[in-house]
C-alpha cells in the first residue's frame, strides 16, 4: 500500500463566543434592536417618570407690574406628578421640578 502525499491543509479555524462567533452575535444584536425599535417612544416617555427633575408646563401665574415686564407672584406648574405651586420672580413656560415622592 502506498503512502499517501500531504499537498496541503487548511486549519481549522475556532471562533469566540461560545462557538457562535462574532458575526452572528452581531446578527442577534441587530435583531433585538430591530424588535425593540418600535418601543422607544415609550421607553422615552417611561423614563420621564425616573428622573429626579422632571418637565413641567405653566398652566396659571399671578404678577404684578404692567404686561410688558411682569414681577411674578406665583405661578402653578402641571407635570407628571401632579401641580405644583411656585413662589418666585421667574416662570417660564417649561420649568424642571423635582417631583412629589
């Protein structure tokens, strides 16, 4: 029997990732933020409710003074948490308060 000629050989490549490799942990990754990229806005609009200060909108305020230059009173401010009633010289239309925990 003959021997047999060795011509060549391609090693055999191992891949990271528990044998998957990176590319196809790439492709799941992309696949998961396809699938979740409907749910931003709600995402977005959820983490509101987490944040120390959130935006609230003047509804109401009070000043003395002529309409030109108004000294402000107090102003009423209606945000996730509920109203809110500030004493002060500044009230602008968006203001961020600190929630009521």
């Amino acid at each position: 029997m003959k021997k047999a000629k060795i011509k060549g050989y391609k090693k055999v490549r191992t891949s990271l990732f528990l044998g998957r490799g990176i590319r196809a942990l790439f492709r799941v990754g992309l696949r998961i933020l396809i699938i979740c990229f409907p749910l931003l806005p709600f995402m977005a609009i959820g983490a509101v409710f987490f944040l120390p200060q959130s935006p609230h909108l003047r509804v109401s305020y009070t000043y003395t003074g002529s309409h030109k230059h108004p000294n402000y009173r107090s102003c009423r401010y209606l945000g996730i948490h509920g109203t809110v009633q500030v004493i002060g010289q500044d009230c602008p239309l968006v203001a961020f308060i600190e929630g009521k925990f």
